[in-house]
C-alpha cells in the first residue's frame, strides 16, 4: 500500500488556522519552540500538523511561564526523550 504523503504547512495556513501572528511564528521558530519541517523551493518554511499541537501548548504555558522558561522546558524534555543526551 502507497503511503500518503505527509501535508505541510505555510506560515499563512498556520496564521489562519491559530489566530496568531505571523511574527509570532517567526518569533517561535526563532526561539527553538517550533520547528521547521523543511524549506519549499521557494525557500518559505513548512510545518507539518504536529506544529499545532505544540502551539497550543505555548500558549496555554504562557499563561505562567515567559517563553525563556517554555523553551527550557522543551529542550528538557527533548533531552529526557533522548535518553539524557541533547541532539541538535
């Protein structure tokens, strides 16, 4: 059976779906809490659908956290995913 490919995401699609800004994604991405899935050709970068779950994350964390103290806790549980090891 012929896999489906996985649907990714523009900034725009995501600024549609969420409600947030585009500099907010920018500023995201920027900061290491989302992640990029890859560049269209064009150079525009694509997300894939679990940018949205994390999303939603940020924002309820937000509530009582600054994005400094969220970012410390992705790369924690990333590090806690990997065994104790950080991967870039």
């Amino acid at each position: 059976m012929a896999t489906v490919p996985e649907k990714l995401y523009r900034i725009g699609e995501i600024v549609s779906h969420t409600g947030l800004s585009r500099q907010t994604i920018h500023n995201y991405t920027m900061l290491g809490l989302i992640k990029e899935s890859k560049r269209a050709p064009s150079g525009h970068r694509l997300y894939d659908a679990e940018v949205f779950n994390v999303l939603e994350r940020i924002t309820i964390l937000k509530r009582h956290r600054t994005l400094t103290e969220i970012r410390d806790i992705f790369q924690q549980e990333e590090k806690d995913k990997d065994g104790g090891e950080k991967r870039d």
